[in-house]
C-alpha cells in the first residue's frame, strides 16, 4: 500500500532536504518477520487509537478554516 506521510521534524530549522534524505535512508532498513512481531507484541495496532489533538487544539491548527 503506498502512502504520504509528513516527515517528522520537517518544520525545524534543520533544512527539509536533510530531513527528507533522512527519511529516504529508511527505504534501506529491512524488517524480518521476527522484528515485526516484536513490534506488534510491543505496541499491539488496536492499542494505539485516538485523535492527536484535542478539538480545541484542532481548532487553532486548522488554518484553512479561518
């Protein structure tokens, strides 16, 4: 499945190009079926659930909506 995702830490004073080669230094980090499961035993899918913000948080972030 392909998806877009922000790249964290990209709005620091750090130049967006470090972060994003950074970020492409991933596509070389390969996972085995072991690491995965010691992922999911570690931090279960179901046990991460819930907005990032609170909606009056949303609120002031939203800058579309203004």
């Amino acid at each position: 499945m392909n998806r877009i995702n922000r790249i964290p830490r990209s709005n620091q004073k750090i130049t967006t190009g470090d972060r994003l080669n950074e970020a492409l230094g991933a596509l070389d980090l390969h996972l085995s079926q072991d690491d995965l499961a010691r992922i999911e035993t570690a931090v279960p899918l179901d046990a991460v659930a819930g907005d990032r913000y609170t909606p009056d948080q949303m609120r002031m972030l939203d800058s579309e909506k203004r």
